[in-house]
C-alpha cells in the first residue's frame, strides 16, 4: 500500500451565482490595477490522505466517499478529483 | 400527542420549541438525542434549529448522517408529519427526505430579521389552519437559507404543489423567494423561518396569531382541539 494525497476540489456548477467570487473580483481585484482578470470563482479543497494500491484506486475510493457520503450536493456542484504521490 | 425534538451536537433552538410545544400547546414533547433510535410513541417529529455539527464542509449535511435520521425517514413512509426548521430543514435536505439544497445568502451574511411569509399551500399538516396567501410576519435566523432547485425541479415542485411557504418579498436570493417546500405526500415540510420565536405576544412584536396556526395544524392533524 502506498499513501496518496487527493485533493477534493468542490466548486459551483456554471449558473449557480457565486456572490463570493464575484465581490473579490469586483471589490478587490478589478479595484486594482487587475483589469485583464475577468473571473474569479470561490472552491472549497478538502484535502485526503489515504493509503492504496495504486493512484487509481486512490482516486475512485474518494470519489466513491464523495458519493455516498455527499461531500458535495450534486445538485449545486462539481467535484474536481486530483492524485498526488504523498 | 407525542412530538419529538431531535437533538444533534449544535443545536440550539431545541430548548425554544421544547418549550413552545409543551409550555404553549401543552404538547408532550421529548428530546431525541441523534445517535439513539427514535422512542416509538411518537406522532411528529420536529428537526430544531441552530448549528449541528458548527455547519462545517455544508449546513446539515453532517447530521444527515446521524443514525437518527435512518428511524426519521422510517417515519416518514408512515406519513407522520415532520418539520424542520432552520438547520432542521438544511437536515431534511441534505438527507434526501425533501428535494433542493440551502446555498449562503446572497448577501453573504447571516441573517437576524423579521420577514413575512406567504402560504402557497394550506394542505399540509402545520399549514392546515391558513387560508391560502395569508401573511405570517416571522423571523429568520441563517447563513444559509437561499432556497434553490433545478428548473426541472422546481416544475415538479409547482406541479406538485410541494411550495409551502414564500417570502413576500426579496430577502436572501432564494429562487423564487421560496422559504419552505413539503415532499410529495406533504407530511414532511421545511422551513427556514422560526416559528418558534413568533407565537408569543412577549417576543413578537408584529402579529402572534399566524405562526400559532403552524401548531395549531398540527393540533388539527392530530384531531386535538386546543
């Protein structure tokens, strides 16, 4: 068994206002001397660490954790998965 | 009749409805704490609000997991009536037991304000008691309350007539100022308002009488005439 790091990356689906990203864009960034940024979207990264065989058993155990545990609401988000030697 | 309040680690306005239910209604109510069955004399069951599990990674969606909520859908395919209120709603949500999902307020910021509901639907057993459209001032207490479903929900929803209560006017971005929804059969209803901080004269400085008919419904369901 080999310990992998798997970085959860939960964001919302295109569509779903992200009032978030928008202030920081808006307020923060563009109110600089920014103006080339056109988007800026909030994540929320939870970050496992967990033993398997391999990277890609690594990765679909924590997208079945994901799943079952609804990690993240389907109906709202996108779950990006991404494997890292530890 | 018998109605418990279920308890998870956070909650915090269970004392408040304990209270209501067995102080203003002279309702039994007992406390349910999250990792015991649900007793079985039951004949509602009331999902408080406040903070379970500190709303950490999604409003209600740590508590959705507790034991509990296995015996609360149980109850649910029997069709005894449930309410979620607040975090108890965000609950009811994440465990599937209502459809859509509680997003942060637009405004980013909790909110502590008196709004006013509108009844879109008099048929369930906490809003048998209204007439259709009438107007409850009630207050709101959540970071996390803007309502939102799929489009092809939010049809089934209207088509089903499982929007119980609306906003009269814009307050936190939910769609369509939804602020409450009941599952198809209507036992299970959700609701962001308290109206566990209205019924009172002392505490509500609007109209008490609305909120009281939430209770009053149930009264009605249960064929107690208070």
């Amino acid at each position: 068994m080999t310990n992998y790091q798997v970085h959860v990356t939960i964001e919302n689906k295109p569509g779903i206002s992200d009032p978030e990203g928008k202030t920081i864009l808006n307020d923060l960034v563009l109110k600089g001397t920014h103006q080339n940024v056109s988007e800026i979207k909030t994540a929320k990264m939870l970050k496992f660490s967990i033993d398997e065989k391999d990277k890609e058993t690594a990765q679909s155990k924590v997208n079945e954790i994901c799943d079952e545990l609804r990690i993240y609401n389907p109906m709202v988000s996108i779950v990006k998965i991404d494997v890292f030697d530890a | 009749m018998n109605v418990g309040v279920v308890v998870f680690p956070g909650s915090n306005c269970d004392r408040d409805m304990f209270h209501v239910l067995s102080d203003v209604f002279n309702l039994n109510a007992q406390y349910c704490w999250h990792d015991k069955p649900l007793p079985d004399n039951l004949d509602a069951v009331i999902l408080p609000g406040g903070f379970s599990y500190g709303d950490r990674l999604r409003a209600g969606v740590i508590a959705a997991n507790s034991p509990i909520i296995q015996d609360v859908k149980k109850i649910a395919q029997k069709g005894l009536p449930i309410l979620g209120v607040c975090n108890g709603f965000q609950i009811l949500v994440e465990s599937g037991l209502l459809p859509g999902v509680l997003l942060k307020n637009d405004s980013l910021n909790f909110m502590c304000e008196w709004t006013n509901l509108i009844v879109e639907n008099n048929k369930t057993p906490f809003t048998n008691q209204f007439e259709l459209n009438q107007k409850i001032p009630i207050p709101i207490a959540n970071g996390e309350g803007r309502y939102y479903v799929d489009d092809e929900t939010l049809n089934k929803l209207e088509e089903k007539n499982q929007i119980v209560f609306k906003y009269d006017q814009v307050v936190n971005g939910s769609l369509n100022q939804i602020a409450g929804v009941c599952n198809e059969d209507g036992n299970v209803v959700g609701m962001m308002p308290h109206p566990e901080r209205a019924v009172e004269s002392e505490i509500n400085p609007q109209d008490n009488k609305p909120s009281t008919l939430i209770f009053e419904s149930l009264l009605k369901k249960a064929g107690i005439e208070n």
